[in-house]
C-alpha cells in the first residue's frame, strides 16, 4: 500500500498494514520522513503527525544502506545463498524463537562449529578484525549487516553468542599479547566455546557485590565460590570469571578478571532445568580450582573495569537486535486462518505488537547509524533490552490466549508455541534486569539523580550481606 505526498523524494510504504478494512495506527516510512497515520475502512488515511527531515549526520537514524553497503550486502547474500538454506518468514520455527534449540542444545553443536569455521575461513566470522583472526579488516557495519542477512537462514550460531559478541571484545581490549595469540583465532572459529562467569546468588543485578574469591598461591590463584545463571558453561571450554581478590576494599575496586579453563579439577556445573524444558542457563561451583597468574585479565583488583567492558557488549548485542516482527507473523497467520483475526480486540493486539516490534527494530537502527557514521553508540542497547523483553512477554501471552488449550497439548505442530511465554521471563533478567536497565536509562540518558549507594566507599567485608 502506497500514499504520495508532493512533498516527498520516493514513495512511502505503510509497515504491514495485516487488516486494512479496519482503523489501527501504523507506521508509515519514506525516503524522506516518518510518519504516524491511521488508516480506517475504505482506505482513508489521517495524518496523526507531522513528518520529520531524515539526514545522514544531525543526530537522525539513517534506514538506507550506502552503495557500499548495499554492494557488501549483496555479496553476502550470495555466500549465504549458496552455503544455507533460506527461513520462511511465517514459519512456526519464529515464534518458537530459540527457546526450543534449549531442548537438544547438545546436538546442535556439532553442526553449529562446522558453520562457524566455514564462516572464519571465508572472512565473516569477526569481519572488523584482522584476517588471522577470522576477520577481513572490514568495518562495524559490515558486520552488522552479515548478521542481519545471517539472520534469515537456518544456521546455528547461538553457542557463540556469548564468546564472539562479549568475551572475544574483551579479550582483545583487556587481554596481553600472548592471551590474544592463544585464545583468540580458536573462539572466533568456533573450535572452542565461552561462558561468561558473573552472576551469583548474592550477586545479580548488583554483581559487584560478588563474593566468589581467588587467593594466590605463589603464580597460580586459587579459586573458590558460585556462580549462577551462567549460559551455555555445560558445553565451554573456558569462561571469563570475576572474582574477589580484595575484601577490605569497596567492592568495585577489590575484583580480579581471569580466564578459568572450565574443564579443570574443581569445576562442577549443574544445569538449571528451565520452564521452556531446556537447561541453558547453569549455576558452576569452584572448589580451590587453580589459575595461571598468566591467565589473569587486567590488573590486579582493577577487574570492575574488565567487566564494564564485558558488561557493555552484553547489552549491546542483546538490544541492538532485530525487531522480533518473525515471531508475529506465524501468530498473525493463524490468526487470519482460524477467524480470529474478525475479532475487532484480536486485531488491534496484533496491530500493536507489531508496531512495537518496529519501533524496536528503529530503535536498534540508531546504533546501526551510529555505526555507519563511525561514532560510538549510545544507550540504545539498554532501551532496546528493556523493551524487547517486555514486547517478547507480551507476544507470547497472546499466543497462549488465541491458542487456549491448543498450546499446551501436544495434538498437532503449535503444541510448542508457548515456548515464547515461558522463555520470556528469563529476558527479563539476562543481561541485566529490568529494574538495572531503568536504572541505567534513568541516570545516564535522563540525567536523572542516581540511586543512594552508601556502601561506595565501604570495605566489601564490612557491607551487610544477605538482608
């Protein structure tokens, strides 16, 4: 569907409009605005606001490739086509989303390492790095733009998530010379798998109150404690960890980084059986495990600041991601196929999913205009966590409830589709909890006045604990 405005450079494109017999507001975009209308029965549009001047540089999101990136994406496209095969678009598989690759995540590793490989020997595998490191000395945006077409086709690449999107930067930024030498060429292709050692059960969203301890021992460090919530530990190799290495300083500045072999005496990981009926999360416990002094990331108590660097991928690549629309279009289908979407409700839950769905995806193209620009992003991985997970909470309640029974019985292939809810609840912890993500938001990009911290300057022996 198409409006033209005497105004405008190209033609503006109405984002989906499912139900256009019916008023529901959607998100209309042109080469040169964005615009808010409601579209009602007979195909009137009503302009709900004005538009605004879309410019590279300003400040303002840019949705078009450059011919550079236009001719680096279709280059990869093609290795893509002739190495995997395509996602349908409204296929189940996206509204079970990964939840139900928890179930037999064991036998996709196999499978998920060879794709990796090919993808290092070809240059994609970090593609703003250097060559022996899997990359092709491309940009950020290259890589981004990989990712997104990567996206579309039936690969596994979730086992290297966390090393390739967190523990790889930080190797690299925090790392000696001889750690990148060893570490680095085997996770970026795939032959060994990370975890990221952070969480506790006294330390969640203020893991800086950690209480696992590493004590050296002549040029070793032993380690001692719990770690919880740990993704992926059942399947690594090695994991970054922070640790406690000073008590009587404040708790930020008495912490030690270190890279753990997950394999030594003394490392026991349990997993975590989940709703979802997957165990991808773990809690890992350390018993006098012992470290290499080399293994040790950074200074001595100067780890807060390895974690940061650490902490601030973590939530880039879980907020900058897509706009979680594939989820809706199975829904959306059934929806349509069953009569439900006659439903006047039905049809204005659908229609407001999806424009969330979108306004999460331009949201993470902020980071990507960032990117294009050559300028740091900001705190749009925040806002787009805080908001994706609560979008994909809400998605998967109205499955349930168009589903009813249908989605718990296991009678024909959407038996499965309640994945989406029960898996949504750990989104809103991963990688930070809602109430950080507020918190974040709420000082760094509100300027709002922090929360209190009296115990800032306290030694971390001396903070209450476990009240």
């Amino acid at each position: 569907m198409e409006k033209k405005d005497e105004n405008e450079r190209g033609p503006a494109f109405v984002i989906s409009p499912f139900f256009p017999s019916t008023e529901f507001p959607v998100l209309v975009l042109s080469l040169s605005f964005v615009r808010l209308v409601v579209l009602r029965g007979g195909g009137q549009v009503f302009t709900m606001s004005c538009s605004e001047k879309r410019r590279r540089g300003g400040g303002q999101v840019d949705f078009n490739d450059t011919p550079e990136e236009a001719e680096w994406r279709a280059k990869c496209v093609q290795w893509l086509e002739e190495r995997a095969d395509r996602r349908e678009e409204a296929g189940a598989e996206n509204l079970r989303g990964p939840f139900a690759a928890e179930r037999d995540a064991s036998g996709l590793m196999a499978s998920a390492k060879a794709w990796q490989a090919q993808k290092f020997d070809a240059g994609f595998a970090k593609i703003s790095w250097e060559p022996e490191f899997g990359g092709c000395g491309g940009t950020p945006m290259q890589q981004v733009i990989f990712g997104q077409e990567e996206s579309k086709y039936k690969v596994q690449t979730d086992p290297f998530m966390i090393g390739l999107g967190m523990v790889a930067p930080t190797i690299r930024t925090c790392g000696t010379d001889a750690q990148r030498e060893r570490y680095l060429k085997k996770l970026v292709r795939g032959e060994e798998v990370w975890c990221q050692l952070f969480s506790e059960p006294g330390a969640g969203s203020d893991v800086a109150s950690l209480s696992t301890s590493a004590q050296r021992d002549g040029d070793e460090w032993l380690l001692s404690g719990q770690k919880v919530w740990t993704s992926g530990a059942q399947f690594s190799d090695f994991g970054e960890i922070i640790c406690r290495t000073d008590p009587d300083a404040p708790k930020h500045r008495g912490i030690t980084a270190f890279i753990v072999d997950m394999k030594a005496p003394g490392v026991t990981v349990q997993p975590l059986r989940q709703m979802t009926g997957g165990a991808a999360f773990n809690e890992v416990f350390f018993d006098e495990v012992r470290v290499p002094d080399s293994n040790r990331l950074g200074d001595v108590n100067k780890g807060w600041t390895v974690a940061i660097t650490t902490l601030m991928n973590e939530r880039a690549s879980i907020g900058s991601g897509g706009s979680m629309s594939g989820g809706l279009r199975p829904l959306i289908e059934y929806a349509k196929k069953t009569g439900k979407a006659t439903d006047p409700l039905v049809r204005q839950q659908l229609a407001d999913l999806h424009i969330r769905s979108r306004i999460m995806k331009y949201n993470g193209m902020r980071s990507l205009t960032s990117l294009s620009q050559g300028t740091v992003p900001g705190p749009e991985g925040s806002i787009g966590k805080l908001f994706g997970s609560t979008l994909l909470t809400d998605i998967g309640a109205l499955t349930m409830s168009l589903l009813g029974p249908e989605g718990t019985a296991e009678i024909n292939d959407r038996f499965d589709w309640h994945l989406m809810m029960v898996g949504a609840p750990g989104m809103h912890l991963g990688g930070g909890t809602d109430e950080v993500m507020k918190n974040i938001i709420g000082e760094r990009v509100l300027q709002l006045p922090g929360e209190p911290r009296v115990d800032k300057d306290v030694a971390w022996k001396d903070v209450p604990k476990g009240v």
